[in-house]
C-alpha cells in the first residue's frame, strides 16, 4: 500500500509540475504564434529561379 501512496504523490508531482511548466511558457508568449506556424506547410513556395542543375563531366 506505501508503493500506491508514492505512486499517487509522484503522480501528482509531475502533473502539477507540468501545468506550471505550460502557464509559465503560456504568459512568456511561446504559443502565441502557433497558429501560423501550423499553417506554414500550407503556404506556398517562393517563386524564384530554379537551381541549376549540376553538370556532369563527360570523359
């Protein structure tokens, strides 16, 4: 039964370390640009000149 009370604490711990983890990150503006970044993979590319092509030497 001592196993289950650490287990319950240790539990309790990591999750009440973890919620202050998230607000401290939360009011230090980390998330604040999520959605954007979320939104990049969709966008589309830069149009510009294509690489050139490498060119192979021919013996």
């Amino acid at each position: 039964m001592d196993v289950l009370m650490i287990t319950v604490f240790v539990s309790l711990l990591l999750v009440v370390g973890g919620l202050v983890l998230f607000f401290v990150r939360q009011r230090a503006g980390d998330f604040d640009h999520g959605d954007r970044l979320s939104l990049l993979p969709l966008a589309d590319d830069p149009q510009g000149d294509p690489e050139p092509e490498a060119k192979t030497q021919e013996p």
